[in-house]
C-alpha cells in the first residue's frame, strides 16, 4: 500500500543507523515490526505474578509425549 509519510529526516537518519537498513520503506517496516514485538511482550509481562502455577506440573514428561 503507497503511504505519504512526512518523517523526522533526523529520526530516520538514526534508524538507519541502528538497523543497518539501506532504504526508508525497509527502516520504517522494520520499526513498526519491532514496535509491534515490544508491545506484545509487555502484554505478557504484565502477566507476570497475576497467573497460578501448578507446582506439579512437569514440564520435561510433556515433551516426551507423542
């Protein structure tokens, strides 16, 4: 989808520094994937302390099942 986008030229300057991406397209899809991975993870964070551990549960037998 062709997008207009009007971009910190200085941001963009930085992105493609850390990324070692050569185009804009290919530094902003890059940011906006990462953007998204963070926000993921900090959703199951906030699980963190708030779900019930089953202390019987073992883990290593699951993998063994077919």
């Amino acid at each position: 989808m062709a997008t207009n986008l009007s971009l910190d030229q200085e941001l963009l300057e930085r992105a493609f520094e850390v990324s070692g991406e050569r185009t804009k397209k290919a530094a902003v899809t890059r940011a906006l994937q990462e953007f998204i991975a963070r926000r993921r993870q900090r959703r199951v964070a906030e699980l963190l302390g708030k779900l019930e551990w089953d202390a019987s549960y073992d883990y290593k037998a699951e993998r063994n099942r077919k």
